[in-house]
C-alpha cells in the first residue's frame, strides 16, 4: 500500500525498509527482506550495521554501481555495492536535490545485558532527516523516545517510527514520542519481521486517535 502525500510516494516493504519515491527519483531505507522485481535505487539510506538494516543480499537487489548510498558511521567498510558516504550525528549531505541530516537514534530502556543497550548512544548509528522539496521526511532508525523528538516538534510531515518494542519503543512509547514530534502522518514500522506484528501497529494508531493521523502500511509483496 503507497501513501501519496506531496509529490511523495511511500511504499512500505518491510521491517525498516520503505520505497520513498520524489518525481523520479527512488530512495530505499535500510532494505531488508525485500521482494523481487522492484525498481533500481537512485539513493540508498541505512540507519545502522544491524543484519536487518544493513544487508547486504538486500542492497545487491536494488543497488547498482551508481546508486548514492547515505550510511551511519558503523557501516564504514561494510558496503561493497553503489557510493557510499558515511554520517555522523549532526552531520548533512545533500544527495540528487534531497537533503539528508544525520540526528540521534539511540536505546535508553532496552537492553540486551545490564548495562549494555542494543543500541548505546555512542556506537554510530543514527535516524535521518530527509527534505524533499518542501516535504520533510523523518526516519527514526532503531531508538527509543529520546529528546531530539521535541526538538523536531513542527519541523516533520511524515514520521517513520519504530513501535515494536523489544530493541525500540513500545506502541505506548512511540505514540508518546509522535504527540513530541506532532507530524502530519505517522507511519509505524519496525513491525512483522523479527519482532512483533501489525497488532503493535494498529495500538500505536489506536493510541494517537484524535490526535495525530497514522497511516498502518500494508507490506507490497
Ligand atoms: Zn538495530
């Protein structure tokens, strides 16, 4: 299912992975899983080195030799496929007329061992800010709710949040971090590949009624 919305099209996959299309052009986050037969990617964005976000099976299905990829930091020397650049927190690049800023995605309550978070705030990856035209896209990554979502607070159109729970926000959690950011459309992810499914999705919505339109993806396949 594609949701339109400005001039830009998005198409959910799976997990973390959507087809945004702008014009022309065709930019994937973080693939993974992907069916067969989609287009060629133009721009390529990936969050962490994570298996189910930098895979490498998954880039060789829509990368070629010519596709721009934007990667955190973590992903250096992992992508053998297209021309990769790395980010940074707080660092910018401007790729085929989107611009793309690199902001914090990290876990605050998710933890694999005591101590030690899935994804610790110092360890590279990252969530992106991607303005195409005058439609600002905001991928969250793999994070819990952290304060960079006030900041964001009027600056999104469309928000792509995690709301599985487990290594990311909870629905709860994630509703709370969109009544932060208050997009326009809220769009869950994260959601039917590893860990939890569309009934994580559809509370997340339930939870913002009223409030903030969500929009529950159905997968292309
Ligand atoms: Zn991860």
């Amino acid at each position: 299912m594609t949701l339109e919305y400005d001039g830009v099209r998005i198409t959910y996959l799976e997990h973390d992975s959507f087809l945004i299309e702008w014009g022309d052009l065709k930019l994937y986050t973080d693939p993974f899983k992907l069916p067969r037969g989609l287009p060629k990617a133009d721009v390529i964005t990936i969050t962490h080195e994570h298996f189910d976000h930098l895979s490498p099976d998954d880039l060789g299905k829509v990368a070629t030799p010519e596709t721009d990829i934007v990667a955190s930091e973590n992903c250096r020397g992992k992508i053998k496929v297209g021309k990769p650049r790395y980010l940074r927190v707080g660092e910018s690049t401007e790729v085929r007329g989107i611009k793309i800023e690199a902001v914090p995605a990290y876990n605050v309550n998710k933890f694999k061992s005591p101590g030690v978070p899935f994804h610790p705030r110092d360890y590279g990856g990252v969530g992106f800010l991607m303005a195409m035209g005058k439609t600002t896209i905001y991928h969250a990554g793999d994070t819990d709710r952290i304060p960079l979502m006030k900041q964001l607070r009027g600056r999104i159109d469309i928000a792509l949040l995690p709301a599985s729970g487990t290594y990311v926000m909870t629905p709860e959690e994630a509703a709370d971090a969109a009544l932060d950011i208050m997009p326009k459309i809220a769009i869950p992810m994260h959601w039917g590949a590893i860990v939890a499914g569309k009934e994580e999705a559809e509370r997340f919505k339930r939870l913002l009624e009223g409030r903030i339109r969500v929009e529950v993806l159905e997968k292309k396949r």
